[in-house]
C-alpha cells in the first residue's frame, strides 16, 4: 500500500504523456479484461490550492465502512452512503511534543476504529519530528499516539495482520517488519526498492511485494524472496480477507490470484491508473483516481462505480 515518491514520479510521467499503458504478464492468461481506459495524471498538490488532493492511502474501517483517504493536503474521512470526503485533521502525542498531522499520511485498520499510521507533522514548528514512525490511533484517526522509530523513519507502505507489521521505508531498499505489533522490528532485505507490501491474511509471514521489475513472495517474513511474475508498470496489491489477492496496475487492469500469486486471472478494468488501492473486510475494491476519485468495485474488480469525490478547502 505507499510508495508516495515512486505515486508522485509516475503522476508527472503520466502528466507528460509517458504512461506505459502495457499490461502485466500474467502466470496464467484466462479471460481478457475490459479495454483500458486512457490513465489521466493526477495533480499532485500538498498546499490546498484549488486542485483536488493527490490519494495516497485508503483505508476502510471494519466496523462502519467509513473510508479514511491520506492525501498531501491532509486526511479525508467518507461516511458510508456519502458523496464527498470531509477533512479533518489527528493530533499526535508523543514524549517530545504534540501537534496535528495530516499531510501524506500511510493508513491501515487493524480493527474498528483502530489504525496504525505513518507520515509528517502538519507544521514543522510544532515541535514534532520529520519523520513519525509508527504511530497508532484508537479512535479511527483522531488523536494518536507513537509505537515506535519516532524521528527514525517515514514508512510508506504500511501492512499488518495481527501482530505482524511490515512497512517500508521511504527511499531505502529494505523492509521493516514487526512480530509484536510494531513495537520493534527487524530488517529485511527486499529484491528491490518496493511499490507496495501485503501481507497474506491467513499466514502474516507469507509477504507479497511488487517492485518497478516484478511480483515477488516471502513465504518466511522477508527472509528469502521467489519472482512470482515479471512487472512493466507500477502495481499495487491489496489481500481480501476473504482469499482473493488483488493487484492494479498503472494501465487499471485488476487482476486476481486464488493461490497467492502464483497465477493470476484478468477480471476488469478500474478505469485508470491508481494512485491507491485497499480491500474492506467484506473483499469490496477500492481504487483512487486522479482528481480525488474513489471508486469501488463490489463483484471482485468485474466493475467499479464512484463512490465519492475528495476537494481542496
């Protein structure tokens, strides 16, 4: 889930008229998606001038199915059965100091109302570092409170299931994973720089993770790596509680593996080239697009229709 810089880098590339409409190569070819549609750049925009907000992160609540969308102009909360995102903004309590956060913020729901988090400060005086490390919220994004790395690192791409916790930092190539909620963590070696990071709901230690090269799988925490499948775009994964693992590529295409990865079956089209993408509880999809479109798909990515739209102020 992350990955802003590599999000940022693709929507300027995009922008330019660059974008790799080619899909990935899947294990197993079945049947074909719908045709793609033309990816449309995002305007990344961090200062809440009048562009929509650039979604990094979506993150669905188990317990109501509020959506949280993290975007550079802040966090977005969409109640369910709204059209429009609402910003709001979580305090952060730490043994340095206390301040909002907001911008750029990574999420994952770990229960209802529970979130962990990573991202900034929203204002450098405010005492609090850079970079918040692991931070946790009880209350579904309100006030915070620090796990751990505080000041250490920025980790942006973020999974947990249980007490298991994996997250990358930003930049660096190595992986950060956690036995013990996020507490501590240990490092681990990647093929490459990851994109995204998803753990398997039924077996934590089972890690999927995509690179700009390709798919890859840790069946022992990040120990060792096997290439599942060969990757020309920029792909983002997301693991249904309910089996299926998802992925979307920078075309839309979405496709779905029963087996962990090890093959893949084309399924539809999410209309354009993401910029985030999760699955809720009940294995619905949801993808952001540019101008701050969140989508859903509620038949397995066969699908999507608008579920809302974020707006600046």
């Amino acid at each position: 889930m992350r990955r802003l810089t590599a999000l940022l880098v693709l929507a300027a590339a995009l922008a330019a008229g660059c974008g790799d409409d080619g899909g990935t190569t899947a294990a197993t070819p079945t049947a074909t998606s719908a045709p793609a549609e033309e990816p449309v750049a995002p305007e990344p925009s961090s200062d809440g001038g009048g562009g929509a907000p650039f979604v990094a992160s979506l993150a669905v609540d188990p317990g109501d199915g509020t959506v949280l969308a993290g975007t550079g102009l802040g966090l977005y909360r969409i109640p369910p059965g709204a059209r429009r995102g609402k910003p709001f903004e979580g305090d952060l309590r730490t043994p340095v100091a206390t301040g909002a956060i907001s911008p750029n913020l990574v999420l994952r729901f770990t229960g209802p109302g529970e979130l962990l988090g990573s991202g900034h400060p929203k204002d450098s005086t405010s005492g609090l570092p850079e970079y918040l490390g692991l931070i946790r919220s009880r209350d579904a994004g309100e006030l915070w409170d620090t796990v751990s790395l505080l000041g250490e690192e920025d980790l942006h791409a973020l999974d947990a299931r249980g007490d298991v916790v994996a997250g990358h930092p930003v930049e660096e190539k190595k992986l950060l994973v956690s036995g013990d909620g996020g507490r501590s963590f240990e490092d681990r070696t990647p093929p490459d720089m990851p994109i995204d990071v998803d753990l398997d709901p039924a077996d934590p230690q089972r890690i999927a993770l995509t690179t700009a090269e390709g798919f890859f799988v840790s069946r022992d925490g990040g120990g060792s790596w096997r290439q599942r499948d060969v990757l020309t775009v920029e792909t983002l994964l997301a693991w249904s509680p309910k089996g299926p693992l998802y992925r979307v590529d920078a075309s839309g295409a979405v496709k779905a593996s029963d087996d962990g990865g090890e093959s893949w079956t084309d399924t539809g089209n999410a209309g354009g080239g993401p910029t985030a993408f999760t699955v809720d509880e009940d294995g619905a999809l949801y993808v952001a697009l540019a101008g701050g479109v969140i989508t859903r798909s509620q038949d397995g990515g066969k699908s999507f229709s608008e579920l809302a739209r974020l707006t600046a102020g």
